[in-house]
C-alpha cells in the first residue's frame, strides 16, 4: 500500500505526490478500511465489477479501500479534462 498510492498518483497525474496529499490519501485509505472490514460484503461487491479477474492474492479488504483511493485521486480536480 505504501508503494501503490504514489504510484497510483503519479500514473493518474504524471506528477510525484506531495507529503500532506499523501497524507491525507493514506488516511482516506485507513478509513475505507475500517469502512470494508466492518462491511465485507460491499468489499466483495466492489471488487466484482469488471471483466478482469481479481487478483485473489491480495486481501479483499485492502483491495477494496485501495480501489476506493485511486478512484478518489481519479476524482480529482486536476485529473480531470477541462476545455
């Protein structure tokens, strides 16, 4: 998780991320965690979308809060296409 943020940033952005926003997407991280570990279920339905197989690898859980972080920094202001 530690590495995937800033490389999730960096691919969306093509900039480094910053410490404070780093930051603040690693708590918007812990929280959907503790949001998905309360809730499994919505875990698994999230990670079922898709016509890629999941990598059953990774913990459900994680998986889940860090799907919701990149779609929160593909959310951002400056990721999105403005004319």
């Amino acid at each position: 998780i530690s590495k995937a943020i800033p490389l999730a940033f960096e691919r969306v952005l093509s900039r480094t991320i910053k410490a404070a926003e780093l930051e603040r997407l690693k708590l918007a991280f812990d929280k959907q965690v503790k949001h998905f570990s309360a809730n499994p279920d919505t875990a698994q339905q999230i990670l079922s979308v898709g016509s890629a197989a999941r990598d059953t690898t990774q913990d459900p859980i994680q998986h889940a809060a860090l799907t919701a972080v990149c779609l929160a920094i593909m959310n951002l202001d400056e990721a999105l296409t403005r004319q």
